[in-house]
C-alpha cells in the first residue's frame, strides 16, 4: 500500500501520528532527509496542514521518532544475535557484528539518519536519546561479560565499547557508502572475518 494510502486510512482510524512516522521511513528512502517536509506528508496524506503539528513540533521531531524506531529494531536484531550465542564472548561479538552490518546494507537510509549529524545534539530529542544509551549499554554489557569471563582483557568499558562501535560502525557505513567496492573487488564476508579478527585481538591482547 502506498505510503500516503497507509498514512490516510492509519489517520481515519486516530492513529495520525504513526501514519506520519511509517510515511516518513519511507519518504527518506526516496530523498534526502533534509528535503522532507511536514507538509508534503500532509498533503501525501490527504489530511490539513496543520494536522502533523499536533504530534511533532517540527520536522526533525518526526524524523527523530523515525530514528528512535529505528534503534529499537536494531536493539531488538542484536539481542537476537547476541542471545542465540551463548557463552562465547568472541562469537557473541561476530554475531553482533555481523547483524549491525546487515542492518545498514537492509537500510542504508535510516541508518544514514540514525548517526548522521542532522539530529545532533540528540539530547534535544529524549526518547531519541534514550535508545542510543540503550544501544550503548547493550555493547557495553556484552563486553564486560567477556572480560568477567576472562575472553577479553581488563580495559575502561566505555573505551572498549566506543573502540568495538566504532570499528564495526566504520565498517557498515563503507559497505552503504561505496557499494561499488564490495560488489567489483572486495568480498564482504572476508572484510567482516579480518575485521572482526582484528577487533578481538585488540580486545585480548595488553596493548593494541
């Protein structure tokens, strides 16, 4: 059903403001974020302009609610790989890996929106905020499992979560960033196998 289509009928049933978020989603696959206008989802919609203001102040506070459901299906996608390992820091890791990877190449868009700067400080947007410290907090917790277990070495976890994100994080936005790369002259999986390699050894050894 066609975005504007969802949007209408979710808004005939009282549900205008998750209408907006699913139009939303799918408008920034189409174009840029900055681009997205409020109106243009309103009258896509088929409802008054002013409708979309009685749930979202602004643009960038519904593209922050886009964002937020967002985190929340790659929270839930990293328990998922995380929990169906059990007891094996370093596979818990290339599993969490993996799974955040495949998110962005499944939705280079939103995830482009999720850490891009258009949002930033997200302290403007609580609930936003409040998800990527769950996010945080979910690695955080993975590799301080494997250090109690003694997988990795004794470290500050906030710098070996940072360390960890950022590695896998870079990663993900070359692989969305420049397809070309990986579809003509690197083969992904390998790329993940090093990279993942070289992360664990950096979290085993005393110094890296």
């Amino acid at each position: 059903m066609p975005a504007s289509s969802t949007a209408a009928s979710s808004y005939h049933h009282g549900n205008l403001r998750e209408a907006l978020i699913d139009s939303a989603e799918q408008a920034i696959v189409q174009q840029a974020a900055e681009a997205m206008s409020l109106r243009a989802l309103a009258r896509n919609a088929g409802v008054s302009q002013t409708a979309p203001y009685r749930h979202f102040s602004d643009r960038n506070t519904l593209l922050a609610a886009v964002s937020e459901r967002g985190y929340e299906r790659l929270i839930k996608a990293l328990h998922g790989a995380i929990d169906s390992i059990d007891d094996n820091a370093e596979q818990q890791v290339r599993e969490a890996a993996r799974c955040y990877v495949q998110f962005a190449i499944d939705n280079p868009q939103l995830f482009k929106l999720m850490f891009g700067p258009l949002l930033q400080p997200t302290l403007n947007y609580p609930d936003l905020h409040a998800r990527i410290r769950e996010c945080n907090h979910l690695v955080q917790t993975m590799l301080a499992n494997g250090i109690r277990s003694g997988s990795f070495r004794e470290d500050d976890i906030r710098y070996l979560t940072n360390t960890a994100w950022a590695g896998i994080h870079g990663l993900a936005t070359l692989v969305i960033d420049m397809p070309d790369l990986f579809e003509q002259h690197i083969e992904l999986e390998r790329q993940m196998d090093i990279s993942v390699r070289s992360l664990l050894n950096c979290m085993q050894e005393t110094r890296c």
